[in-house]
C-alpha cells in the first residue's frame, strides 16, 4: 500500500511523502547525519551535503532496506527522495 504521509517539518513546510519517499529520506538523513524532518522529497543528496563516498554508502543501505538494486551511477542520475 502507497498511503501518502504528512508532515510538517521544523521550518513549518508540509511534505507529502508515501511510505517508500519516507523510508528513503530517513536513509538520506542517517547517511548524512541530519534531522530527518528537514529533508523532503525534492532535496539532492549532493546539495544536502553528500559526495560519491557517502552516496556508495547510501546505495548499499538503499539495497538492503528497501530491497531495490541501484548502480552507483543511479544517485547521480537521479539523487531526490522522490526519484
């Protein structure tokens, strides 16, 4: 099931995430060391502070949690919670 989620995050803004948006930008925020309520689903990993080290990280999590098979080069081609 895909029910949309919703929440405010700290600066006030209402994000719109299903569950998989949500899980995904719950790992964005681990590997990056931030609160996960400041990331949405339009956020880049690199401009939130990412490089290709960590998005290695990022691919091999997103491998075993979500169960999906990313190439490394797949962040960088598409590097937003909802992509």
């Amino acid at each position: 099931m895909n029910d949309i989620l919703i929440f405010k995050n700290e600066i006030g803004l209402e994000a719109h995430l299903n569950r998989t948006e949500l899980k995904i930008a719950k790992l964005f925020a681990d590997v990056l060391q931030l609160k996960p309520k400041l990331i949405n689903k339009q956020d880049d990993f690199f401009r939130l502070g990412g490089n290709s080290l960590l998005a290695i990280k990022l691919v091999a999590i997103l491998d075993q949690e979500i169960l999906v098979t990313l190439r490394f080069a797949d962040i960088f081609l598409a590097p937003t919670v909802s992509a």
